[in-house]
C-alpha cells in the first residue's frame, strides 16, 4: 500500500476549478489502486505553524547546537510534524489556483515550512541538492487567462516547478485548467480538457 498526500490549495471547494480537477484524478487514482491510502492536506483549513522570527531563532539555535529553551524545541518539533508528513508520503498531488500571476499565501507558507536544509535540502560543495525527490508528483493548476510555458506573467507554474526541482523531485506532471475568467462555453470547455487530462495522468500515476 502507498500513501497519496493531496495538498489542496484553494479556500474554494465547489467552485474551484483547481479541485474540481483533483477530484477526478483523486477518484480515477482510487479506481486504478484502490489499496493505496489518500491523505488530504486543505491549506485553508489546516493550522500551519507560523514560521515567525521564533520559529527563524528556534531553527537557528537548533541548526548550530546553541543553547534553546523549551519553547524553542516545541516551536520546531511542530515544523519538523509539518515535514515528515510531507517526507512521509509516496507520491503528491497539489491543486492550486493562480492569485495575483502566483500561488496563494497559505500554499507558499506551506512551502516556507517544508524548504529547509537537512530536511528538504543539503548544500554540498557542488551546490545545491533535494533530498525529498525521487517520488511521482502532480500539480494541478487553475488560472483566469492564458498562459504559455514562456509568459512573463506567470510566478506560479514556473516557481512551483522550480521549487518542487530544487528539494528534488524530477517526476513533475503537470495539469493546467485555462481560461477560467472567459465566457462560460469556454470555461466549460477548459474544465473538461483539463478534467480529462487529470484522469489519464491519474491511471498511471
């Protein structure tokens, strides 16, 4: 049995087309491997750490083996559960919408948890290298316009790509719904495509 950890990154949930489409590939992995477990993450819902400057003093002292009290060692042993259920999973699946040409805030404070060194990177003398890659993950995106791989206006596909790169995953696949913010025959038609597309990646995921 492998665990799927879902990461859903819109406050939306009818409405969103970025869940809409993780909902049909959730039910067509589930159909394909009905053995494996599904966790799902709602950012909007989940109560993430603050990575506040007691967490950046906790991290620190911890990091160089500098006296910490207490509170320090609770404050990071609560980011260290937020990065081993990360770790902890077989294979992603994140759905995200674009807000403002980026990603939403709680999504990019998840991220701000996760990316840390010894947990999700090491520095070696040749540079950087991810130490939670080599697993399969999906990224589902949800945007108003169009994009292309080489818009200008596009932080959110390109930092998710890069960021999901650099703590090491190499098996990035990716599922775009566009537009969203057009007539509603087109939005329709857009949902489905990408709807469709998410069912196939999921048989083989």
């Amino acid at each position: 049995m492998k665990t799927l950890l879902y990461i859903k990154a819109s406050p939306r949930d009818d409405r969103s087309h970025s869940h809409a489409t993780a909902k049909a590939f959730l039910s067509a992995y589930q159909q394909k491997n009905p053995q494996d477990k599904i966790i799902t993450i709602d950012l909007f819902k989940e109560s993430l750490p603050e990575f506040d400057n007691f967490a950046a003093e906790s991290k620190y002292a911890i990091m160089h083996g500098r006296e910490k009290t207490a509170e320090q060692v609770k404050k990071w042993s609560q980011i260290e559960k937020v990065i081993e259920k990360f770790k902890s999973a077989d294979k992603y699946l994140i759905s995200t919408p674009m807000w403002n040409f980026g990603i939403p805030y709680k999504l990019k404070q998840y991220i701000d948890i996760i990316v840390q060194p010894s947990y999700t990177f090491t520095v070696t003398d040749s540079g950087y290298k991810g130490l939670a890659g080599g697993k399969p993950i999906c990224v589902i995106h949800a945007r108003g316009g169009n994009y292309d791989d080489n818009s200008p206006m596009d932080f959110q596909k390109k930092y998710i790509d890069f960021i999901l790169g650099f703590i090491g995953f190499t098996d990035i696949k990716t599922v775009v719904c566009q537009p969203t913010l057009v007539d509603e025959e087109t939005v329709k038609k857009a949902q489905q495509a990408a709807i469709n597309n998410a069912k196939s990646m999921a048989a083989a995921f």
